[in-house]
C-alpha cells in the first residue's frame, strides 16, 4: 500500500506543480500548437487555439515513470518486468507520436506523419513487447503475457499456439499488434478536445489498477486462498506491480488534467494521446483482459467508430455524410454543443463503461467461487 500511495502522490505532485516549469520551455522551444486555419469551414472555433504549447504528454509520461520507481523502491516493492513492459508501451508509442508532432511544429502544418509510417512505428513498440512478455517467467512458470486470447482471465479454447509454436507465434504477435495499434489509434483519434483524452485515460486506467489489484489480492500463486475461492484466483503474474503502474499514471494524468482541462494551457499532443493508449494495451495483456477492455474504454472507441461509420457510409450512399463532422465529439461541435459540455458528456460516458466493466469483472469472479 505504500508503494502504491507514494507513487500515486509523487506523480501528481510532479504533473501539477512542475507543468508551468515545462511550459515555459515549451514556448522557448517552440513547441506550439499547429491548428487548421480560422477561415477552414470545418471547425472554424479551433483556430484560437493555435500556438498553445503542446507535447505536453511528454510531462505526464514522465511524471508516471518518476513516480513508480519512487514508489517501488520506498515500499519495498522493487520493479519487476511487468512494470517495465507497460513503461515500454508508453514511452515507445510516445516516441511515435513526439515524432509526429514534431514533424507538425517544424512545417508548421497539420500534417505529421503518414498513416503508414505511424503504424510501422506502432508495429515495431508491440512486436518487442509482445516478444519479451511471452519470456521472463517467475517462479510459478508464469510470464507477462499469455497465448491465450482473454476476456477476464485466459479463455482456455482460444489458445492462439494451439497449431503450434510456429503459427502461434505468429498469431499472438499479430494479435497484441492489432491491440497495441488499435488502442493507440483510438485514443489519438479521441484526442480533439481540451482535456477529452486525459479525462477518459483517468477513468479507464483507474478502472484497470482496481482489476490488477484485485487480482493480486485473489491471485493463485502462493495466495493460500479458502478452498471456495481458489477455482476463481488469477494467473497474473505481476498484479501489484501493474497496480503500482497504474496508479502512478493515472495520477500523473489528473494533475496534468488541471493545465489541461478547458481552456487548456497545454495540449498533451500525440505523444501523450498515442502514450495512453500503449499503457491501456499493455494492462490489457499483461492483466489477461484484452477483450474487456473494449467496453472499460470503450468510451475511446467512439471517435474510431464514427469515422470508420462515416467513410463506409459515404462510400455506400456514393458521397451524402452520416455525421456533420467526424469523429463524433466534433460532429456535436457542429450542431452547436458547447466544447465544455461534450467533454464533460464523454467523462461521465467513460466513468459509466469503466465501472460497468469492473462490474462484470467482479461478477465473474463470484460466479467461479
């Protein structure tokens, strides 16, 4: 517990107080952001944002690295690969992003990378995640990651090295790259308003550490749990300290939620948009969620899923639109909504998913006991 409340407090503290410090840099640097032109019919009330600093996922990322390594060792709780993997996931897809927006500020326009080359990029962070979790077994045998497809834990029949080594390896390298890019992207896409991203990111990854720590505390490995709950207990092998991560993010986002909510003072750029969305994909695999965590940040998955809507139905119906403006925050931009109020909106939307999805993870459980 003092790991995690001193890691949890030394990233905030760090994300609140030292974000002006960073700031100021930023706009010594340069670091402004590039906005589409006032005259630009699409989003015309976007163009008073130009020039607020960005890259601002740079500070939260790390603020959460700072404030986990404090929190490990002050509790004596040093870290462990599972840590590191979700640390690799975030700053590997932030590295990705920082290169985008980077490529933005110096050409001074919105184009960054192209859609090919950011994907490779995300390919190439999970491919070596996805390689070192299957590795570093503990004393239990239990690695990182499995080769299993999960919902609240390992599904036993979806078995992804069930036609062997060969063809399982490349099926779980394809799979957790689907996840690493899928994640990545969608929250990238969710990024357009100010504090849109890091209010949902709270949410989701919060809900995710009340997973990882309850599974450490029904965990198999050496748990000496009751007999009635032991068909129940979780193979994950390094909860603790994937809750530790977690908490450590998670409260380097809300201190950095205080620069960024509406009007923001700094956006957080694709670094930091790309960032949360390795940390959501990392926790998924390493927690055996993956599928469940579509509907804990599912609220992520509605920017994505209005623009995949949007193209399919104007191909279809050969140029009429099914939104006014996608992704959908946008969209409700355009009929006249308030900016404050789609965010807000979305939160409360994110909060609902998250507990409904820690809701059915808890019911799972009592249905095995």
């Amino acid at each position: 517990m003092r790991s995690l409340l001193t890691a949890a407090a030394v990233s905030l503290a760090f994300t609140l107080f030292l974000t002006p410090v960073f700031l100021r840099l930023f706009r010594r640097w340069g670091w402004g952001q590039v906005i589409r032109t006032p005259e630009d019919p699409h989003n015309p009330s976007h163009g008073a944002k130009r020039g607020t600093p960005t890259m601002g996922g740079t500070i939260f990322i790390v603020g959460s690295v700072l404030g986990y390594l404090v929190g490990c060792y002050t509790g004596n709780n040093p870290p462990t690969v599972s840590g590191w993997l979700v640390i690799w996931m975030m700053v590997g897809f932030g590295v990705v992003g920082f290169i985008d927006d980077m490529m933005k500020v110096r050409r001074q326009n919105s184009l960054g990378l192209s859609g090919w080359p950011k994907v490779l990029g995300q390919v190439i962070v999970t491919v070596a995640f996805g390689i070192l979790a299957l590795n570093f077994p503990d004393g239990y045998r239990q690695t990182p990651a499995s080769g299993f497809i999960s919902l609240f834990r390992d599904i036993p029949v979806l078995n992804l090295f069930a036609l062997g080594a060969v063809v399982g390896w490349i099926l779980y390298l394809v799979w957790v790259s689907f996840i690493g890019v899928a994640w990545s992207n969608s929250t990238n896409v969710t990024d357009g308003l100010d504090g849109l991203a890091t209010g949902i990111g709270v949410f989701t990854v919060a809900a995710m550490s009340l997973a990882t720590f309850w599974q450490f505390n029904q965990a198999c490995a050496g748990a000496g749990l009751v007999a009635a709950y032991q068909p129940a207990c979780y193979s994950t092998r390094d909860p603790l300290d994937l809750t530790i991560m977690a908490a450590s993010f998670v409260s380097a986002l809300v201190g950095f939620l205080w620069w960024n909510a509406p009007k923001a003072k700094v956006f957080m750029g694709d670094v930091g948009s790309m960032a949360i969305g390795g940390v959501i994909a990392a926790m998924s695999i390493l927690s055996h969620t993956e599928i469940l965590a579509a509907l804990i940040a599912g609220a992520f998955i509605i920017g994505p899923g209005s623009v995949i809507l949007q193209r399919f139905y104007f191909k279809a119906t050969h140029g009429k639109r099914l939104f006014l403006m996608s992704p959908f925050h946008h969209h409700l931009e355009m009929r006249g909504w308030p900016e404050i109020t789609i965010v807000v909106r979305m939160w409360i939307i994110g909060g609902i998913l998250a507990v409904t999805g820690i809701g059915l993870f808890y019911v799972e459980w009592l249905s095995q006991t």
